[in-house]
C-alpha cells in the first residue's frame, strides 16, 4: 500500500509537469518503475526541448 501511495505522489505532480512544458503526460507513468525511473524522468525533463516554450527554439 504504501508503494501505491508514493508512486501517486510522484506520478500526478509529474503528470501536470508534462502536460505544461508540451511533452505526453504518460511520461510521469516511468517514474513509478523502481530506482531508475524518476532518473529517466528528471532526464528528459532537463534535457528535452520544451515545445510550450516560446523561447525553445532558440539555442
């Protein structure tokens, strides 16, 4: 039970975040993989471009 209650915890705010910087929410879903999928997330959220940017396609 409490596994379930941390991956939700983890897996809604993330959801938004995805949503917000314009990447698919189902990204959040790989955090709930145990120890390396919250470091594939933060990943992809530091080094992605991030289309709802305006400024993201400058370099």
């Amino acid at each position: 039970m409490y596994a379930v209650v941390v991956a939700l915890l983890l897996v809604i705010p993330l959801w938004r975040i995805c949503q917000r910087a314009g990447l698919s929410p189902y990204l959040s879903l790989v955090a709930a993989v145990p120890f390396i999928g919250l470091l594939i997330v933060a990943a992809v959220l530091a080094f992605a471009p991030w289309p709802a940017r305006p400024d993201a396609a400058e370099g």
